[in-house]
C-alpha cells in the first residue's frame, strides 16, 4: 500500500510542474517543468512496485523525448522569441524558485524511499508480474494492433516533419 501523505506531496508536485509547462512563457522552462513531470511520474510507478516502467519513463521519457523537444526548439529559435510580457522584472527569478523547490520535494521524497527501503517492497502477493518478459508478453499478445498503430503514427510524423522542414524556395517545397 502506498504511503497517502507520500502521494499527495509527489502529486502535488506533479501538478506544479504541469502548471508551469504551461504558464512558462519560455519553452527552454517549459521543457524543463516537463522532465520534473516526467521524473514525478516514474516516483509514482516506483510506489507502485514498477521498477521496469519507472526507467523506461526516465529514459525514453525524461531522456529521449525532452531532447527532441529541446532540439527542436533549439533548431526553430523558438527560445528567443520573447514577447512584451516577458519583460516583466523577476519574473525568470520565480519560475526558477518554482523549478528548485519542486525538484527539492521530489529529491526529498525519493531520497525518504530511499531511506525507509519501502520501494517495491509489498507485503502481500503482487497481483501484477511486472516483469519486462511479463510486460513484453502482455504487450505483444493483446496489445499487436495499438501497438502497430502507434508505430506507424510515429513514422507519419518523422515523414511529416521531415517534408515541413524542408526550406522552401520559390513556393514550393523540394521533393
């Protein structure tokens, strides 16, 4: 059973972290908010005694996808665009407060788990194998054509930006 008070903070911490992906008004910050989301996340499937889907959320999650993002908003010039409300004094100094006080609790709790050798230790029989030959099992054997469909989303997607981000000349797009 998972500690009550220790899911309230880590979702409290969740939820400020959403909340500033999208108030940020830079996307560098706001990428940021969303790998401390990411890492919140992979706290509670830890909690849950998910060991395996608590690393691939760190790594394909907080790791492979907030670098995309950051290369693509590195690669568009999309951290300098800077509007007239952005100049507001301190406003950078909050949201980095923000930032450090949420990634503090969540360091906080994670190194109170930590601590109290309470991750993954449950007291009666798990009702899931959480296993990754369990979970590959499950995935491929019920799950094929989500499974499919996904990955063919995600080639649609590289062809499009691939297309899109071709520089266009004379107003037409080079083939």
């Amino acid at each position: 059973m998972v500690n009550p008070i220790l899911f309230i903070i880590l979702a409290a911490v969740a939820i400020a972290a959403a909340a500033g992906l999208l108030l940020s008004r830079d996307a560098v910050h706001s990428a940021l908010y969303l790998v401390l989301n990411f890492a919140t996340v992979a706290v509670f499937y830890l909690l849950l005694n998910a060991p395996f889907i608590s690393m691939v959320q760190i790594t394909v999650y907080a790791g492979a996808i907030v670098v995309l993002f950051l290369f693509v908003i590195m690669m568009l010039g999309a951290e300098k665009l800077r509007g007239a409300a952005d100049n507001v004094p301190g406003s950078e100094k909050i949201h980095r407060y923000i930032a450090v006080l949420l990634a503090l609790v969540l360091v906080g709790v994670f190194g109170y788990l930590v601590s109290q050798n309470s991750i993954g230790v449950v007291t009666q029989n798990p009702a899931i194998d959480a296993s990754p030959q369990a979970l590959g099992i499950t995935l491929f054997q019920y799950y094929v054509f989500p499974f499919l469909v996904t990955g063919v989303l995600l080639l649609v997607a590289v062809i499009a930006v691939a297309v899109f981000g071709q520089v266009r000349k004379g107003g037409s797009i080079n083939a």
